[in-house]
C-alpha cells in the first residue's frame, strides 16, 4: 500500500515551519498553552518559543489571553473553517425558516451576511401587511448601523472588530445611527448578553428591526436573520418578543448547518 503522503515527511524540512506548525498543533490540543509549555515541548529555548508563538500571534494563528498569560487558538483559524465550509448555500436552508417566522411574526425577514464592515441582504420574505420594511435582497449596509450586523459583529473575537473599526470615529445612515467606536462595543457586549440585537432607526428612519446571529457547528458566524418593521408596531415589547423569535430562528438554521456540514 503507498505510504499517505499527506503524513509523510519531506525530505527536506524547513525546520522553523515545522516547529511553528507543531506549536500550533499542541494549542489546539491543549486550548491553553504558556510559553514554558511550548519551550518543553519543542526542546528549545524559552526565546526561541517566544518568537514562534509570536509570529503565529501576527497572523491571528494563536491569541495570548492578557490574564493568563497563555496562547489559544486565534480568530483566523475560525475564518479559515468558515471559508471552508463557504460551498454550503445557506440559502435554501433559511428560507422556509424565514417564511416560518413572518408567519409567526407577520413582518418582513430577511436572511444577511457579513461582509467586512457591511452587511450584504441574500433573501427576504415579505409580509402581507401594506406598510412594511420591503426587500433589500442583494443591497449592502454599514454593518454597524444594522440589527443583523451588529449581531454578527457581536460574536466576532473583540480583536477582529477593532481591526474592522480602527478609528474612534464611525460614518453613520441616520441621525440615530451609533457614531462611535467606543458606543459600538458596549453595544455588542449587551448584544451577547441578550442573544439578538436591535435597530432603532439607525439604517432607515422608518424602520425598527431585531436580528440573531446564525452560528455553524463550530461556532462560526454564517449569517443572521433579522425581522423589520415601522416603529408604530415594532414597540419595545414586541420587539422583545420577536428577540425570542428570531434567536430561534437562527438556531434552527445553524442546526440545519451542521447537518450538512
């Protein structure tokens, strides 16, 4: 039988790759590694490991817990997964999830990627009612002034957010809109805390929404599902309601993900 070669070693092995890749290999084994750990474990010098981890560090590869002081798997391992798993069209699994929840709703959904700092709309459904948040399907938005961008951003590594946003001062859609970067994660630290999200006339001035992030098996950000709708019925305590609808919602999706994953 021919040997595997996708463990065969090769006959002339860059020594530093090597090293930093079986660095690598022990923090996703371990999730929590320190630097003594990993001189141990390639029999170097404690500096020698330093500058490995670091550079693994550079390129998001591993994070240092500012605590602790040990290295974690980093963002960019996550965003390679989601890359990976990129030929699976979210589409067809959310769309009868979406038309499931305006029934329940009786407001206009939408299914939303994140893209960077925007937020990209790939399907809607909408409702009967003959005010309504209409279809966006294909428009782009400032992720930041959206319900289902901040959703996204919410379940991103605080890291990658503030390389999204580097500068303090945030362009916006509408008076209402968050203008700094400062007010941007406290908002996503109550986000997490809640579950889902909210719009309050931040991307148009006539629309409320609420949005949860859709999350695969390995807990990637694939999407999020909002539901919009005007101010006169998208009241504080439907809006709460409808938190609960749409997390479900989300759930559901992910959970399709999986099974197809």
């Amino acid at each position: 039988m021919p040997e595997n070669t996708a463990t065969k070693r090769p006959r002339y092995p860059i020594e530093s790759v090597d090293s930093a890749l079986r660095l690598l290999a022990l923090v996703a084994d371990r999730r929590a590694v320190s630097l003594s750990e990993a001189a141990r474990h390639l029999d170097v010098a404690p500096s020698t490991a330093h500058r490995l981890l670091a550079m693994l560090e550079h390129h998001r590869l591993v994070e240092r817990d500012p605590d602790t002081k040990a290295y974690g798997l980093g963002p960019w391992l996550s965003e390679l997964g989601r890359a990976s798993m990129a030929e699976v069209d979210i589409r067809p699994l959310a769309r009868p999830e979406l038309e499931r929840l305006v029934a329940h709703a009786g407001e206009t959904a939408h299914l939303v990627a994140l893209e960077g700092r925007d937020t990209v709309f790939l399907d809607c459904v909408e409702c009967s009612a003959t005010v309504r948040a209409t279809a966006r399907t294909g428009h782009r938005l400032l992720a930041h002034c959206t319900a289902a961008g901040k959703a996204q951003l919410a379940r991103l590594p605080r890291e990658r957010v503030l390389e999204l946003f580097p500068g303090e001062e945030l362009e916006g859609l509408t008076p209402e809109s968050t203008r700094s970067r400062a007010e941007l994660l406290r908002e996503l630290s109550r986000i997490r805390a809640a579950g889902y999200a909210t719009n309050r006339r931040e991307s148009e001035e006539h629309v409320h929404a609420v949005a949860a992030a859709i999350l695969d098996a390995r807990g990637a950000v694939r999407g999020a599902v909002t539901i919009a709708g005007p101010p006169d019925r998208m009241k504080p305590a439907r809006m709460r309601e409808l938190g609960e609808a749409v997390m479900q919602t989300a759930d559901t999706i992910g959970r399709a993900l999986a099974s197809v994953g």
